[in-house]
C-alpha cells in the first residue's frame, strides 16, 4: 500500500460525549465520495486518544462500512503499547485499511522507548503503519536518525511529519534528507495544513489534512495543483486560506477550528469535542464564520 | 481530611505487562508499616495513565486493602473527563480515601479546559481531591489564578504543586502567593524530591514524594526533622541525597530510577515499567547501584 495524494483527517463528533455515529457516518461518506485519495479517522482531529476501546471500534467499524473502498487509515495512539497492540488487532477487525501511530507519552520517553513501541507494534500487525510525528500533542520529536530506524522497520509504509521550514530550499533540503535515510516504498506526508502547498512543493508524497476532514474542497484544490506542476496555484490557493491558518494558530491547533465549522455547518452537535476540551466561545465562533464565508468555503 | 506530612508514591510494579499483585501489595504494606502519613496510589509514579480501568481498580482494590488505616490517595487521571469521572467512582468503590487528578492532556488545554475539568470532576465525586500540577507530564502549567480557582471548588484539599524556587526567600514568597489565594483548609504540597526540604521549609504542609514510595526512611528523616524545625538537618539530608536526584534528572525523571532501584533490592521483577518505558540499561543501573549503596540507604 502506497499512502499519497490527499489524506482526509475528520472529526469523531460527540454527542453528550458519546460517539455521535450519525454525524460521524454521514462525515465519512461526504469524504468518501470528494475525491480524497484516503481517509484517517481517529486521527488527532478525530479525538483517538479520547475514545474508550469500544468507541474506537465502533467509530472504525462505521468509518470502514461508508468509506466505499476509499482507503481507511485508523488511528491507534494511547500511552501503553499493550493498549496500542489491542487498538490494532480492533481496528483490522473492524475493517480498517493501515493504521495511524503516534508516540503518545505521558512520561517523556526516549527514542529507544519510540523505537521498541514501533517494533513491537509493527511485528503485530500486518496491516501497513503510517509513523506519527506529532510533537504538539506527543511532546516527543523524531530525530531523522529514529525516523530511519523505524522506517527500516516491517509493515512501516509512511512518515507524517510536522510542518516543514517555510523557506522552500530549506523544506526541499529538509524533505530530502529524510527521504535519503528511508526505504524508497516508505512515503513522506506533510502535516499542519499551512505547509500543505510548501510541504508537497518540497517532495512531500502526501498531506494528512485536518481541513480536508470537514472541508475537503479546498484542500482538493491546493492537492490537485501541487500534483500537476502548478505551484504557483497550489501557494496561491493556501496563502489565500491564510486567515483560516491563523485561527487554526490562535486557537492552539486546529481542532476547536474545525469543530465550530463542522458545528456551524450542521456536520455535527455542539458540543461535539471530548471534554476537558472546550469548544470555542460565541465571539471566536464569530470571527470563525467570518473567515469562512469570507473565503467562500461555505454556502 | 487534612492531606500533611509525608505522602509515599510507589511503583505500580509490572510483570509481563500485567499488574505485578503480590510484588504491589507488599510495598503498600511496607509504606504503611513505615511511618508515611498518606499513601498515594496510581500517581505518575505509580503508572496511573498506562493502566486499563480493569487493573486501576484492582490495583486501588490492593491498596486500600493493605494500608492497615493510612490514608490512600488514588490516582485518577486520564485525558478525557468521562474516563476520569469513572476511574473516581470505581477509586472510592475500591476503598480509596481520596483522589489526585493531574490535568494529563493530547490536545494542549486551555485554563478553561482544565478549570471545567476540576469542576466536572469534583461535583461528581464526593471524595476529597487533590489538585496536581505536573508540568512535565501534561504539558500544562497552572497559573496561580487558577490554583485559587480549582481551589475554590467542593471537595478540593491540597495541591500538588512542582519544585518551589531554589532560594528560600523566594520559595517562602512562591508558597506565600499560592496561599494567599487558596481556602485555609486546602494544604500546599511539594514535589519533585530534590526540592523537599526546601519546599516543607517554605511552608508547604505535605511532601508528596517518588523517593518514600520505594525507600520511606530517607525521606521520612527529611519530613521528620523538617517538622521539628531542624531546617539545618532536613536540608543537609536532602544535600547528602543530591547523587540520587542527580541521577532522576539525568534519566528524565525519576520513574526510571526508582523502577531500577525496586528491581535492584527485590521489590519488582525486572522490568517493571509499563512499556512503551524501557527500564535502565546495565550500566546505568550500576550507576544507581553504585549511588544507592554509597548513600547507604540500601543494605
């Protein structure tokens, strides 16, 4: 399994802080039928570490039944490797296509304790796993020595990486001393949806994107011209969605951005996020719904 | 309850990735037999996170059966707000006399977040609740503003805060502010051990200590003369101890430290840590060896 193009990234909407799998569905059918080359659900965005095993199961269930043979990425993240084993083993019998791992911490860990939990997980499994480099959430980082280590490893087939620099020699430089210390079939992908057009600019084979979980449009659109050589496009169509990435800045992440839009177009319940996590205020809801019409990103 | 004096925070030993029953149950029997004045079950120490509900249940089960009438403290954090208000249900089923909630986080959270949290979890339990500020491990620092919020609600008694300033005028200053904003019957409690007599002669109430959950006499020596007012003996016990919290800060913390001195005198199989957390490789754990021995608090 070869992961490229564009990865969509959804929301797991709640519902009284339950799973609301009528949302979640209809969310995953939307992206099914867009023209996103895969799915990830359960996903940061889609509040994997929040969810009880039997909620993970579920959601991955619902997301495999609707995603009409889009390829389904299953997110399986938590501080124990035993849970992570477990998340695994649910998410193939739930139908799902390749797995998203993060190195959740709790206590900070080393690249030795990064590099066993990839191990043990990957001789766990046979289903293909993307490498999660998210030191927002993990508070851990990859070296590029641990990124080759645990490409090296069986069934690893992706890294999704952090921004990548803003200067587009340094990114190119970047991407490609990452890609010098990996195996040919693993591919790179971008995350952090304000470096999509610089990130695949610089070589980067895919872009996990949050936008593309609740608008795939937009991210379309940036994806789409990125593939055909037009880079001027692609920059063009990201630096005009400039005001989105600063709310997305403003707000610590994406995540409480993207519920108020998904609440605001009717895609899901408010509150949908698991608490402690607070949805948006009324007067950021505002300056939300502001940007989005303004860009025309909804009706 | 009045949460003072010395708190034990032991291991939660593994044994092939299981709970370690009997290896757990005679530590609590031992920490109860010593002279600590509470005993904190499931702390950060304790590998709270890693633990499924099923074995933080039993393990707060044990606990509460073997601490012959000291107070137990359980532990009952988790990133979402519905899983913690489980774990405090299921904690005072099992026996628990009180809980600590330390805000553990994915998504970083927002004073908002964690003051809801507190407030969620509070009014659902009517157990006593230690506050637990743990930067370290969920990424998020209180503002004292907020320690006087969460301090304000039903059922809060103490605060877990981190080290306090090095300089005693400062660190007296530091516990000072947070007092003055907390209700006199809501203790202060310090961790991080290297800052212990430091932080008893600021003014904190309670010592909530890693070192007395695996070793109490050392750290009752400390708690001991630090109450009588021997400022100079609790300080100079702390000083003789700097090759121990030497080490806890070369090996990112203490967990990995004491796991290693646990393993080493016979109180937990190797390796005892939940994995994905390595234990300490040989020579590091000669090093520890080397330092327990001199310090003369092993035999």
């Amino acid at each position: 399994m070869k992961i490229a193009g564009l990865s969509a990234f959804p929301l797991t909407p709640l519902v009284d802080d339950r799973l609301d799998e009528e949302s979640f569905a209809a969310q995953i059918v939307r992206l099914a039928r867009s023209g996103v080359d895969s799915i990830g659900a359960l996903g940061s965005t889609g509040s994997c570490v929040y969810l009880s095993r039997e909620e993970r199961h579920r959601a991955i269930e619902i997301a495999a039944e609707m995603s009409e043979g889009v390829p389904l990425i299953a997110g399986i993240g938590a501080v124990s490797t035993s849970h992570v084993i477990q998340h695994a083993a649910d998410a193939q019998l739930a139908g799902a296509d390749a797995l998203l791992l993060a190195p959740v911490s709790y206590q900070p860990l080393t690249e030795d304790d990064v590099y066993g939990l990839y191990a043990d997980v990957t001789s766990a499994t046979d289903l293909p796993v993307v490498v999660y480099d998210n030191p927002r959430t993990t508070g851990f980082s990859f070296s590029h020595e641990l990124y080759g280590r645990v490409a090296q490893l069986p069934n690893v087939v992706s890294i999704k990486i952090p921004g990548v620099p803003e200067d587009p020699t340094t990114a190119r430089a970047h991407v490609d001393a990452i890609r010098a210390i990996i195996p040919s079939h693993v591919t790179i992908g971008v995350s952090g949806d304000a470096f999509a057009a610089a990130g695949l600019q610089a070589g980067c084979d895919a872009w996990y994107s949050v936008l593309a979980g609740t608008l795939p449009e937009p991210a379309l659109r940036i994806t789409r011209a990125a593939h055909r050589g037009d880079d001027a496009a692609a920059t063009a169509e990201c630096a005009r969605l400039q005001p989105l990435w600063d709310l997305f800045a403003q707000h610590g992440g994406s995540i409480r951005v993207v519920a108020a839009i998904a609440e605001h177009v009717g895609r899901a319940q408010r509150s949908c996020l698991p608490k402690p996590l607070l949805g948006l205020d009324d007067e950021a809801r505002e300056d939300v719904t502001h940007v989005i019409t303004d860009l025309g990103l909804v009706p």
